[in-house]
C-alpha cells in the first residue's frame, strides 16, 4: 500500500512546493507587469461597476464625434486614470507618467498619420465574459482598496486554476498509463515548475482558465477514447467546451481536436455513432456558447471583433503569410523563448546559455517520441514488462490526439501572425498537458529502466533549480528595477 502511494505523495509535496512558488510570484512581478492586467482588471470593473461588458471603440464612429466625445468615458471604455502610472504595461495607451501634463490627464487621443486613434482603452473587450465573471465578486468584496491592492487578489484567485491544471496533468498520466510512477511524477512535476503557465497563475488574465479549461478537456478525452465516446463523457465535453469558448477565443482550438479523437475513437465508417456523439457534445456547448457569439455578432457585425482590432491597433501588422511563418526559424525561436522566459511583455530575455540547456533537453524529448512511436509495441527485450511500451490501441488512440492537439495549437499560432504581428507562444500554452506527457514519455523512452527511479528524481531536481535560477537571476533583479523606475 505505501509503493501505491507514491506518486499521490509526491503530487501532494508538489503542490505544497506550486503554492509557495505562486505566492511568491504574485508579489514578486511588479504590479500591473503581466501581458494585459491593466486592460483585464479594468474590463472586470466595467462589469462589476456597470453590469455591462466594455465595448471596443469603432474607429470611423469615434472619429465622428467631437474632441470633448472623444476623451469621454461615455463613449470609449477607457483604462481608469488612476492606473496611468502602470501604462508602460499595456498596449496602445501614449506613455508619459512622469510628464506634469499628462500624469494629472491621461492621454485619451494620439496621431499618427494624420488620423485620430484612442488612447488607452480597453482593447480586451472583445474577450468572452467567463472569467471577468468569475473575478466580479472579487473584485466588489475589495472595492474600497487601492486598484494595487485590488490587482494581487486578483493574482491569488488565479492561483486555484493552475492548481486544478497540475492536478489534471497528474490525472491525465495516471489514467493512460496507470502504474507508472515515472510518468506520474514527471509529468505534474513538469507543469508545475514550467515559469511561463505558473506566471500565468499568479496574473490577473484569463490564460490560466483557459489552461485549467482545455486540460480538463484533455483528460475526459483519455477516458471518452477508452470507452468509445459513451454519452456521458461526450457531453462532459460538450460542456467544457461550451465553457472554454466562454473564456477565451483560443479555446476554439479544442473543437478540431475533440472531432479528432472521436472520429479514431469511434470510426469513420459509423457514420451513426459519431452523429449521435457530435449531438451529444455539440448541443450544450451550443447552448453555453451561442449567446456570446450573438452578442458579438449584434455589437461588432462578426464573432470575434478582429476586425476592429486590426483597425485600431494599427501598427499591429501582419509577420508574413502561412508558409513563411511556418518555415521561419526566427518565428519558431521567438515562440521557445516566449515559452521559457520572456514573462508576458517580453521584458526578461533569459541568458543564451540556459536557453541551449533548455533547448537541448527538448530535443532529447522529441527524439526521444520518435523512439517511442517506432519501437513501442514491438517484442523486444527492453520492452518486456514495461506496460506503457506495449500500449493498447485506445493508448495509441490517445497518444496520437495529444499529438494533434500540439499540432493544431501551434498552427493557430503561425495562422494568428498571418493577420497579427502580436502573435505569442501562450496562445498554444493551453495544450501544456498534452505536450508535458509526451515530452516526459520521449525522454523515459530514452532512460533505461533500471536507472529511471533516479531519472525522474534527476529532472524533478532540475525544474526546481530551474525555478531557483529564473526568481534569482532574472525576476527579482527585473522586479528591482521596474520599482526603482516607479
């Protein structure tokens, strides 16, 4: 009974070690620092004073309207005064908070070109509203704190999600490979102390829900592919993604992979079977998320607003088209750098050094995949007794969806830059659990067996120096800084 335990013992003294860690980050990033936090608390006090969601500005309306119209909160949803201390953190809000002019009147228009564009308005407003809902009461409870105050509880209620995604990373390695305590181990351990979905946990955004969201989607999606979709799992499905489109627009990302899986769970040939499964988790996803999307359509004329956001960010311009992003290695650098360091506005560049260390070790992983895909299932000696080398075919199934939920995450990400130059690495942090399972499976595959207890300590140690190093050598001193410049 106490070898059964292990990996529940571990999974409780690592989160312990998440928690202690969370905490700390949230005091330790300056305030306001995170990708969006201004414009993401100041959407959560929109709805919790207004009872309303924020509107993005119409460009061509807005420049109709007078000088005194243009500057007024009635008609632009605007980032509170108040917070123009912090306006280094956000995007398209003219920064100056030390000119005596502007720190006492925030700007509110700017020219460029010869056009008129808004300043310093909520340009998140065309996020779903689930977890601007969620922070609403939050948010009321500690209305009479300073905004500061207000933002890191704000933080600390974001840490229950990246909770439920580690457990959930447990969750998905215990149930496709049960018994396997290297896997077990790893693959939480990984999630856990990976910097950039922790620092997700410990922001005022709606990443790490949508983490928390699509891991959850993730594991019922082992399950469903084990059992060939029966009803219940389908509509556990439909609801997570119901509610996943409620979080973030990214979450449309799922839709593909849960058609996916159950096209090889099921089979292509029963055409019944996956049309009574696609009823089962189309209609409360549906039902959950049409009224947003008929909200959008009533307010900006299409379901997502990028179109009012390409007209008004206008110096957010496109990278390149597909191909070309997809075949750029300074895309692809950019995105593993994003998701080690950099720390949301790309203001912690790690050393060139641990960046190799890190990159070597993905390497490791995916060839270790490689290996792992051509010899796994085969009768030979090294795999003899090892369970999750002679996967069964529902195990083949499941490996394989992961797989593709890795691949159709990056790929909206090369697809975002087609139209965005702001396309980012977390827009793919969703499939975290995915790609920590089968990193930690390509380099088991690589491990010999008798030296895998002492692999798995090796690489739990060295997330945790790793979680050292960054706060030591790169958090702190930027956190440093950024107040000495306050």
């Amino acid at each position: 009974m106490r070898l059964a335990g292990y990996p529940q013992r571990m999974l409780a003294m690592l989160l312990v070690l998440y928690l202690l860690k969370q905490l700390f980050s949230v005091g330790a990033f300056p305030a306001f620092s995170g990708h969006d936090e201004l414009a993401h608390f100041a959407y959560i006090g929109v709805l919790a004073d207004q009872g309303r969601l924020p509107v993005l500005p119409d460009v061509a309306a807005w420049r109709q309207l007078s000088p005194t119209q243009r500057i007024s909160p009635e008609y632009v949803d605007q980032i509170p005064a108040v917070l123009y201390p912090y306006c280094r953190y956000a995007l398209d809000w003219y920064c100056e908070p030390d000119s005596p002019r502007w720190s006492a009147d925030p700007p509110r228009v700017v020219t460029v070109r010869d056009q008129y564009y808004p300043s310093g308005y909520i340009y998140t407003a065309n996020h779903p509203p689930l977890y601007y809902a969620v922070m609403t009461p939050l948010y009321k409870l500690s209305a009479g704190w300073s905004p500061t105050a207000q933002q890191y509880l704000l933080r600390v209620a974001a840490i229950p999600f990246g909770v439920a995604t580690v457990v959930l990373a447990f969750l998905l390695a215990t149930r496709l490979f049960p018994g396997d305590r290297f896997l077990a181990v790893t693959v939480p351990a990984l999630v856990a102390l990976q910097p950039q979905i922790s620092y997700e946990a410990a922001m005022v955004n709606n990443d790490i829900v949508s983490i928390a969201v699509f891991s959850a989607i993730l594991y019922v999606l082992v399950l469903a592919i084990r059992d060939r979709f029966p009803r219940r799992a389908s509509i556990a499905l439909g609801v997570l993604l119901g509610l996943g489109l409620l979080t973030k627009g990214t979450m449309i990302t799922a839709a593909p992979v849960i058609g996916f899986a159950a096209l090889l769970a099921v089979g292509w040939r029963d055409v019944r079977g996956l049309a009574r499964r696609a009823f089962w988790i189309g209609a409360p996803a549906a039902v959950l998320a049409l009224p947003w999307y008929a909200y959008m359509h009533a307010v900006y004329g299409n379901f997502d607003a990028l179109a009012q956001v390409s007209a008004l960010q206008w110096w957010n311009n496109p990278e390149g088209n597909f191909a070309e992003l997809l075949g750029s290695s300074d895309f692809v650098l950019m995105r593993f750098k994003e998701t080690w360091g950099e720390y949301g506005w790309r203001l912690i560049h790690l050393g060139n050094d641990l960046l190799w260390a890190i990159g070597i070790v993905t390497a490791l992983a995916i060839v270790g995949c490689y290996l792992y895909a051509a010899t796994a299932g085969r009768h030979l000696a090294v795999n003899a007794g090892d369970p999750v080398m002679q996967p069964m075919r529902w195990q083949w199934l499941a490996l394989a969806t992961l797989a593709s939920a890795c691949a159709i995450a990056y790929l909206a990400v090369v697809q975002f830059g087609v139209t965005f130059s702001l396309t980012q690495a977390r827009y793919y942090f969703p499939v975290v659990n995915a790609a920590a399972l089968l990193g930690m499976l390509g380099l088991r595959t690589l491990i010999p067996p008798r030296w895998r207890p002492l692999g798995q300590g090796i690489i739990v140690a060295a997330l945790i120096v790793l979680s050292a190093i960054l706060f030591l050598q790169y958090v702190l001193p930027f956190a440093i800084g950024q107040s000495a410049a306050l």
